[in-house]
C-alpha cells in the first residue's frame, strides 16, 4: 500500500480541483464528463431525468412517491458520511454500522463470492458506453454472459446499447444515477439515487432489476437497510479481488499490473473453499482493452474454471422484478434455484473477509489517500 501514495499524491495534486468538483468513476482521480450539478431545485419534468451524474433533487414530487416505498423507522440513524471517507480514528466506528470502506465489514446479506469453487461469478461495472459495445462482441463470441452494474446517467446517454446488452442475455443490474459515494448521502438522496436508475433501466427495457453493487464498495448497514427495503440484493466482491483496472486511465496502473493482479487471483482461485466475484469495468477504452485482450483469454485458457453472472451463480435464475427476462436463455427454467441459492452463505463471505485484511488495504488505498487528503 504504502509504495502507491507517492504515485497517487502526485496525480492527485492535478486532479484535486476535478475531485472536489465531483465524484468520479474508481479513485475519482478523472472522469469523462465534468457535470456542473445545478445549485437550485427544479421538478424534472415528465418523461425526462435528473441531471446527467448529479445526486438528483429529493424534493421532486417524483422521488417523494418513491420515498413512501421505505419504512424509514426501520433505517438505522447512522450518521451521513463525508463523501465515503473514513473518519481519523476508525475505532469510533459502532461495529454494528459495519461500513464496508472504513471497517471490511461484510454483511451476511451481502454478495461477495460465488458459492462454487473455481466460479467467477462475472461483472463489469459504470457502463454502458461507447467501449461497451467491443465487450459485448468478445462475450459473444465465447457465449458467455456477464452482470452488468449500470449507471443510470450512461443508461439514458447509451439507451441502444443498454438494450443489446439486455437482448444478449446479460443480467442487467443497478448502479446507481451519479456515481456517488452512498454513505455519503441522506436516505433520501439514496432513494432517489437506486430510483431513477431503476426507472431508466425500465423505461429503456421494460424489466426491474433485483440487484445493485454500491459505487466503490461504500454501503454500510443504512445504505443496506434502505436498498433491502426497495427490493434490491447488494452485491460487492470478493475482498481484495480488484484487477484495478479502473486505474489505468489515471495512470496509476498499466495493463500489465492489472493482469499480474488478475493472474495472483486466478492463482489463488483453487485454493479457496468458494468461488469469487471480481471488480472490472467497461466505462472507459483501456478497461475494455485489458478485459479482451488479456484477463477474459487468460481465464478461458484456465482448466477448471467455470464464468457465469453473478445471478446465475448463487442460482437465481430470475433476477429481475418481472421474472427472468431474456436471462431464462442462460440456464435454469426462470426461476431461483434453491439447492443452490442455499449454498451461499454470508458467513463463509465473513470469515473470508478478515483473512484478506491486507490485500484489501492494497485495494483501497486510492479511496484511502484521497479521503486523507480531503477530510
Ligand atoms: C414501520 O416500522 C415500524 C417499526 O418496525 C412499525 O412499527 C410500523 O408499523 C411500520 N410502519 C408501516 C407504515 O409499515
Ligand atoms: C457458442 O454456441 C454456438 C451455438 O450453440 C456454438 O456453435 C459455438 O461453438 C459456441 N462457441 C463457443 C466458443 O463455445
Ligand atoms: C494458455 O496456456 C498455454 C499453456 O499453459 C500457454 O502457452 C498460453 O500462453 C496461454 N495463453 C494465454 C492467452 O494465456
Ligand atoms: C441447481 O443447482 C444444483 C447444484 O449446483 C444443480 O445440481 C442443479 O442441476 C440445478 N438445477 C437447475 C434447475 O438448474
Ligand atoms: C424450475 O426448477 C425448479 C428448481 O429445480 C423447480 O423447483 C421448479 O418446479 C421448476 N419449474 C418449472 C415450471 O419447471
Ligand atoms: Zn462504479
């Protein structure tokens, strides 16, 4: 961890500006789009959305209907964070908050792993975009699908290719509107934030999605406790299985880094007594390229290995609102598989989450650094 700050404070003292602006995709060291959020609260109007990678306005008489959804007395009162960012003395932390950044805490709730050795249960995050498409063809041609984390903000800028993706028998998943930081946000602001990104992916493919990953792993047990209540599975990774792909646009790694992390995971694959879930994107060129030309044939050239969506692999079948959608085309009948939707257990995701303390540390360091530097 420690030899990365260097690196990291260097690009950071000519991103700060852009961070403090807004929050971006990884590290928040760069971004596509600068957004200039509007200061002032007005309703959106019908049939169109909030601001492109805004926090959208909670005032909306569209996001006071969604608020009705959540029993807000069954919400813990922890405190809002600032922007995700660990306080100095991470012991004053209640245990019971368990905030993923700051504590590795891993809720049982939560999906870390695939319960099957020698499955990936695969994702690519902050799509779609215009290198999505260069993914889609390559999974095509392996027949293989994937789970796809999606912004809402790119969903209604890339609606086309949300809906091939959709038509390729991928699982479609949340990802929230901006991109935020989610214990960072009041519970409003969370609402409206999984809300209208649900209401893009519907309004584009007409199917709900059961499943959201938070931006940077940053949920704790409030953030939880209002995605539960909207319907909504949380889906992390595998403690410390980052390919820190989303650092090459940065420039704080190269695609050889990213597949020497790649390689140490497949390497440490069947040593463990479950599958795993790894963070990759397919927001900007470089994290496409590195998935086609390297992580995605590495992984098909490893004997064992077996690479499904996050769904499939925990055995749901139907992991939309509406049933299964063009994911029944994957396996199954459209319906959850209970034999093996029993096998997950979120106490093997526990107990594998404080022997990986180190890596994770490695992992984090970015978030860390930057949250130092701005508290
Ligand atoms: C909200 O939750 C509280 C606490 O569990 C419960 O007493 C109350 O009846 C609930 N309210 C509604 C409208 O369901
Ligand atoms: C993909 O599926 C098609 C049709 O079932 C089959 O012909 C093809 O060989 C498969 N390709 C791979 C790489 O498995
Ligand atoms: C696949 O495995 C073979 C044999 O281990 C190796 O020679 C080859 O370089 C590998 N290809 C890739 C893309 O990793
Ligand atoms: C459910 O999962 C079990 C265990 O992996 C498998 O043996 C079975 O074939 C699956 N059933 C269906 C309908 O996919
Ligand atoms: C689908 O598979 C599940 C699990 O094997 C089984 O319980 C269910 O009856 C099946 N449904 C249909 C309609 O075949
Ligand atoms: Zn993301």
């Amino acid at each position: 961890m420690i030899f990365r700050i260097p690196t990291a404070l260097a690009t950071l003292s000519v991103s700060l500006l852009l961070v403090s602006a807004h929050p971006g995709n990884g590290c928040s060291l760069y971004k596509r789009q600068t957004a200039t959020c509007p200061a002032t609260y007005a309703p959106v109007a019908e049939g169109s959305y909030p601001a492109l990678d805004c926090v959208p306005f909670v005032e909306d008489p569209q996001v006071q209907e969604w608020l009705k959804l959540v029993n807000f007395t069954q919400v813990p009162t922890t405190a809002v964070s600032n922007a995700g960012a660990c306080p100095p003395d991470i012991s004053t932390i209640p245990a019971s908050q368990c905030w993923w950044t700051c504590q590795k805490c891993v809720a049982p709730t939560d999906i870390v792993n695939c319960p099957t050795p020698m499955t990936w249960g695969l994702t690519y995050d902050d799509g779609p975009s215009p290198d999505s498409p260069r993914l889609y063809d390559y999974l095509k041609t392996h027949n293989q699908t994937t789970t796809l984390f999606i912004v809402g903000s790119r969903a209604i800028s890339y609606p086309d290719t949300l809906k091939r993706a959709y038509q390729e028998g991928h699982q479609i998943a949340i990802h929230t509107w901006s991109h935020p930081s989610m214990t960072g946000l009041t519970n409003e602001q969370v609402v409206a934030e999984l809300k209208w990104t649900e209401k893009a992916i519907h309004d584009i493919l007409g199917v709900t999605p059961t499943y959201w990953r938070p931006p940077y792993g940053d949920v704790d047990d409030r953030v939880r406790a209002i995605a539960t209540q909207l319907g909504y599975k949380t889906v992390i990774w595998t403690q410390g299985f980052d390919t820190n792909d989303w650092d090459i646009p940065g420039g704080l790694a190269t695609p050889e880094s990213v597949v020497a992390n790649f390689q140490s995971l497949l390497a440490e694959a069947p040593t463990m007594s479950t599958g795993f879930i790894v963070l990759e994107h397919d927001l900007y060129p470089q994290e496409v390229d590195v998935a086609i030309n390297s992580i995605l044939p590495m992984a098909y050239n490893t004997t064992g290995l077996t690479i499904e969506p996050v769904a499939k692999c925990i055995g749901d079948f139907a992991p939309y609102k509406e049933g299964a959608g063009t994911f029944q085309n994957e396996g199954g009948n459209g319906t959850t598989n209970s034999t093996l939707a029993q096998t997950y257990s979120g106490a093997s995701a526990q107990q594998e989450s404080s022997s990986r303390l180190a890596m994770v540390a490695l992992t984090t360091s970015c978030l860390m650094v930057l949250s130092g530097l701005l508290l």
